[in-house]
C-alpha cells in the first residue's frame, strides 16, 4: 500500500474557525493560570515574610521558589504572546505560511500547534542549526 503524503494547503473556513477557537480557549486558560499562579505566590509569599522573621537561613528557598514560579508564569507569558501573533495573522490572512519558506503549513500540524511558524521541515532545520 502507498505512503499517503499530505498536502500542504490552506486552512478551510471551517479549520481556521477551529483553531481561532481553540487559541482563544487558550489564552484564556493561560491568563486564568497566571492569576492564580500569582495569588498562590502571594499567599506563599506572605508566609514566607513571616517565616523569614522567626528563620533567616529559610530566605534562600523562599527566594529559589519564587524564581521557580516567575519561570513558569514567564513561560505562559511567552505562549500568549505566540497566540497573539497567530490571531493577528488569521487577521490578516497570512495565518498558516511558513516563516522561512513561505509554503503552506500543514493542516495537521496546525492543529496540533496552532501558534507554529514554520513548517515542520524548517523548524528541524532550524533545530539543527541551535543544536537542539
């Protein structure tokens, strides 16, 4: 039996719907973490403040945790910003094209990261070259 290739195409009205949606759910999911990453750390932060006056050795790790939580809150930033550029591009209607090469994304990796900006050949070679 052959090896089906898929096509690289633009997205259907009905796909890019989808995707528009399921960013959307996205961000809004993302900016829901952070506020409660934010009030977790605050809560912690608070009793950290009081704990470091009873221990002072117990600052370093209060100080560790709190970079640990900025990374991760950092990181959600990071993602919202990628949805942001997706969404401006659906906008636009330039969702979809390769950064590199300008060919279509497929549907199917689209769907699966819908904020990608290469193809899947240009992001390994792209790897490649960061060592990845």
């Amino acid at each position: 039996m052959p090896v089906q290739i898929k096509k690289r195409r633009r997205l259907t009205d009905q796909e890019l719907g989808t995707v528009k949606q399921n960013l959307l759910d996205r961000k809004k999911m993302l900016f829901e973490e952070i506020r409660e990453d934010i009030e977790e750390d605050a809560r912690e932060e608070y009793q950290d403040l009081l704990q470091s006056l009873r221990d002072p050795g117990d600052k370093a790790m209060a100080e560790l945790e709190e970079a640990k939580i900025f990374s991760y809150v950092k990181l959600k930033v990071k993602e919202i910003e990628s949805i942001d550029q997706a969404l401006e591009q659906i906008m636009t209607g330039k969702y979809g094209r390769c950064r590199d090469c300008s060919r279509w994304i497929r549907p199917a990796r689209l769907m699966v990261m819908p904020y990608a900006v290469r193809c899947r050949a240009c992001q390994e070679k792209l790897e490649k070259l960061d060592g990845i």
